[in-house]
C-alpha cells in the first residue's frame, strides 16, 4: 500500500480601495512564489465603474476553472481520454433586505453542467469527474463550509472580530 | 415595521479549454445583463503556461473584493466613516495523496485583516464589518457551505452526477 503524502496550497492577497468602488488586489500563491495583480469594480447600479468585473464574477470563473483544472490534470493520471470538454456553471444567490438597511445574503444553488466530449466510457467519465470534484479546491470549501477569521484593526491594535 | 424585500443574484458562466491547461471562461451577470471575459491558467509545475492567473487567485481576489465592496457600500448606509481601506487574506488548503493517484482537497483556515482607517469608534467598525460580512455573499457560501450539483452529458443524454 502506498504512503499517503500531503501537501499545503496557500494563497495570500492585499487588496486597497481605488475609485469609487474599484479594488486592487494583488495575489500571491505562495506555495510557488507566483503573483498576480487582479482588480474588482462594480457596475453603475452599485455605485462603480465598470472598470473590473465584480467579485461574483472572479468566483463563477474561479469555480469553472477550478473544475476544469481538475478534469484535465486527472485525465492523464486515471487514463481517462477527454476531448474539448466545456463547463456551464449557474450560481445563484439571494439577498434579504429591511428597509435601507445592510442586505443579508445567502447562497441558493450553484449547479454544473460538464460535458467532456469524451470516447470513454459513460463510467469512466463519472470517476474522473468524481476524482475531480474530490480534488478541486473550491469544490470542496463550498461542500465542506468554513468560517472566514477575521482581524480589525482597532484603537488597541488587531483584534479579533 | 419595514417590509423584508428580497432579490435574486444569479451569475452564469461558460468555460471552454484551450491552450495547455488554459480555461476562457465567460461570466454573465444575468441579473444585470452585464458580462466578462476571464481566463484561469497553470503555471509550469501544474503542466500550464502561466497565461492567465489560477483559480485560486481568481478566489483569493473575489474574497478580498467581496468584503471591500460591502465595506464600502454599507459605510453610506450605516453612516460609519472609512478612509482608505486595505484587507490582507491568507487562504490555506492542504491536499492529500495516495501514491500517484488524484488528489483529495480540503480547506484549512481562510483569514482576513480589515482596516478600516477609520476614525469612528472600535464599536461602530465593528459593526460595520459585522453587516459587510453578513452582506458579502461569497462569506455567507462558505460560511454555510453549499454542495455544488452536477450534470454529466452521457450516451444517455445529460444526466445527475
């Protein structure tokens, strides 16, 4: 039997406010010592520019390719032969509002269609897309859930919150 | 009493694979009839060409941008003042493997440092990032967890997998 090895993926960003209501962030995955300058922006609607897509925007593309990733990478090691596979992905919140106040959200259903324009058979491609699942990073946060820490930095220095 | 409203935040997404581990993903904010064209890479080590930012980036970047942007929106509706706002992430994942085999994912903490640069009281910042994470939808997925559902075409056509 085989050892099992385990291994760390870790991603650190800074994001600061510019424009109305424009974020610059910068990424690092620091595992590998990459970097990545990325931006969000929100529509005329929410007060933005247009200038970057929104947040929600980054996760749905996130999501598809964190998948997509997976599918491929997980092709060559279960020699299971894919073609031009292609995902559609629905993600689907709400949100709950009083009066003027601060809405409150909450997810409804996210929902992928993956077709993976495959000769293999109808089983094979379901253990490569549940090997896929079971690796894709975002996949597993979501069905997982975890509690975001946060730090605020207050008048007696950071502090929980 | 103020009357609850609700609404609906839905976001589709096509990806198609190109390039080595390459995704184009286009993003349609359905509720806004706004869309964005994204694309995910691999760098070398993962068998990509580092043409475009991971997915993980692309998550770190939607966190990071989801908050700020409540942050901001809320500060006008609470009336709680902030200058210029930075908010520093750390998300970490670890990854388990038997011998070559796919691996399984698995989150482990996600952190933020929010400040406000503020000059309201510790209570009112407070406050103010209670609403924004309360209001930030990405937060409130994790935080509830959510399991992604999943369409396979097969020979019989699409079906639950």
């Amino acid at each position: 039997m085989s050892e099992e090895k385990r291994f760390d993926v870790v991603f650190k960003g800074a994001g600061t406010a510019s424009g109305k209501m424009r974020n610059d962030i910068s990424v690092e995955f620091s595992t590998m010592e990459e970097s990545f300058e990325l931006a969000t922006d929100e529509g005329a609607f929410h007060g933005g520019e247009g200038s970057a897509p929104p947040p929600l925007a980054l996760l749905t593309a996130a999501l598809i390719g964190c998948i997509m990733t997976q599918i491929r990478a997980f092709s060559k090691r279960l020699d299971i032969p894919i073609g031009e596979i292609k995902v559609n992905a629905t993600l689907h919140w709400e949100g709950r509002q009083n009066g003027l106040g601060p809405y409150v959200a909450a997810p409804v259903g996210f929902s992928l269609d993956v077709d993976l324009d495959s000769s293999a058979s109808d089983g094979d491609q379901r253990r490569l897309l549940d090997a896929a699942k079971a690796g894709c990073f975002i996949q597993q946060t979501l069905k997982r859930g975890i509690e975001v820490s946060h730090r605020l930095k207050t008048s007696n220095g950071w502090q929980d919150a």
